[in-house]
C-alpha cells in the first residue's frame, strides 16, 4: 500500500504540538480529520474546515449547508496538497478555535505491505485541551510549573503500540495515549 508522510503542526506553538502522519496515498480529507482529532485528543465533530487559501474551504456535507464550503467527503489529501502546497486544519468547538498546518514532510511515496489508512510516525505534545484553549496556551507558557504537579505534557510515545491499535481498529474516542490501549493479543 502506497502512503504519503504528512505533518500537522499547531500554528501557535508548532514546535510544541504536533503529529507526523503516514496516510493512504488515496485518503480523503473526511478520513484525515477523523485522525487529525483522534490523535491530537480531540473529538470528532463536523466544526472543523480545512482551509485552503482565503477563498477555499472545504469540510463535512453537513457543515456545508450552513457555511460556504466544499465537501470533503470526496476530496483526496494529496490532490489538496498538490494544488494548495498546505491546508490549515480549523477545529473549534466550544468556541476554541486550534489552527494546524497540514503540509507534506516528504515528497516521497513510500510503499508498506500493510493495509491501514494511518500510521502515527512522530509526536510532540500531549495533545489540545478541548473546550480550554487558554489551559493550553498556560502549558506553553508555563512548562515547568505544568511539571512540577506531576503532568508530562511531553511525555513519550509509543508508536508500536499506538500503530498497532490503529491498524487493528481499537483506538475510538476520547483518546488516551497511557492505559487505554488493549494490551492483550
């Protein structure tokens, strides 16, 4: 199966937050947003809009009627990126608004004998604090004072694990990256 490399970085604090992605050659944007909220710890909802240039929106049928965008539903990642070069990923719920540059990290396509739409390659961040976007912005402005109450908001990850629990469909919402995944074989 053919995959993409994508990176997904939180446009306040892109060294801070952010999620490196192999995807499906052939992956909607409809299917990215379903990992981009999986794996950034938010929620699935159709208030996000992935925004091309000043004029070009696209996002879920549903969130179409009511807002000038294009449905995603159909539209590939790659062909986006190839004709856009970035999307900015808007998701805002609960009246925060995440902003996330989706661009390519890689130009290359590589090819793995395994059938998923998703593989987590590299993270940074623990993820977004739904609902409390200032909560967040204090973790950044704050990281040792976060710490020092025993949260590590830069803990580390593990990609076997996570991976595997992708490719076997067991991670769903709310996501948690310690004691939730199924351990047993």
């Amino acid at each position: 199966m053919e995959f993409i490399k994508i990176k997904a970085l939180w446009k306040d604090y892109p060294e801070n937050l952010y999620r490196v992605f192999l995807f499906k050659k052939d992956i909607t944007l409809e299917e990215v947003n379903y990992y981009i909220c999986l794996l950034i710890k938010g929620r699935l909802t159709d208030e996000v809009v992935f925004k091309a240039d000043k004029d070009t929106f696209y996002g879920s049928s549903d969130f179409s009627e009511t807002h000038d965008t294009i449905p995603y539903e159909d539209i590939k990642l790659s062909d986006a990126l190839d004709k856009f070069k970035q999307l900015t990923f808007r998701y805002f719920p609960e009246g925060d608004d995440y902003e996330f540059i989706v661009k390519r990290a890689s130009k290359n396509i590589y090819e793995y004998p395994i059938k998923t739409d998703c593989l987590l390659v590299e993270a940074k961040g623990n993820g977004i604090i739904d609902g409390n976007i200032s909560k967040l912005y204090d973790i950044m402005e704050n990281e040792e004072e976060v710490n020092s109450l025993g949260f590590d908001y830069y803990h580390d990850f593990d990609y076997d694990l996570i991976n595997r629990e992708i490719i076997l469909g067991n991670i769903d919402f709310p996501f948690q990256w310690h004691g939730k995944i199924d351990e047993s074989y």
